[in-house]
C-alpha cells in the first residue's frame, strides 16, 4: 500500500507545474475506503487513458519524463490484490485524479 501512494504522488508531482497543487483525500464509504490524489498538472489526453494502466504504456507527452511506465500498473494490481479499484478522471490542461477504492476489510485480504 505504501508503493501505491507513493506511486500516485510522484505521478502528481512529476505532472504538476511549480505553483500548481496536489491533494490526497482519504475518506470513508459504508463499505470502501477511498484514496483520491488529485493534481492540477498537465492532465491526460482522452485516446492515453484507456491505455494508462498498461504495462510499459507511456503517453507521448511523457516521455520526456523519468520513468518507464510501470507505475500505474502497479496502482492497478495492488489496488485489485486487496479487492479494490482504481479510477481516473482527467482534462488536459486541467489536471488528473485518481481515486482507490478498497473495501473496509482489505486488512484481512
């Protein structure tokens, strides 16, 4: 679980400009506990985002970032070996947030 938070700040980071803002919401439904990191960076072109949980898959725009597009891959699988989910919504221009979801009992996964 550490890896996967610190894998979605260092994406939110990576992807936002100096002066814009990265924020982490934990919050709680009936049955989830929900992570949402939510940046103001550079956002993701619509065609990228259904391939952004894709082994190896990086977007155009970012390879002339560090990495080697793993990371949100790892997101995925972590998020799923507990039962959960991860989503994302984005605007280019805008920015990025990806919200997990784990339900209540993943401590006992």
């Amino acid at each position: 679980l550490q890896r996967l938070v610190a894998n979605l700040l260092d994406n939110a980071i990576k992807y936002t400009n100096p002066g814009g803002k990265v924020s982490l919401i934990l919050s709680r439904t009936e049955d989830s506990v929900l992570l949402r990191v939510a940046d103001t960076g550079c956002g993701i072109n619509p065609e990228d985002l259904k391939h952004i949980f894709d082994r190896f898959y990086r977007a155009d725009s970012s390879r002339t970032r560090p990495g080697n597009g793993l990371g949100l891959c790892l997101i995925k699988a972590i998020a799923e070996s507990y039962g959960g989910a991860v989503s994302v919504i984005s605007e280019v221009g805008r920015g990025t947030a990806f919200t997990v979801s784990l339900p209540i009992n993943f401590a006992e996964k």
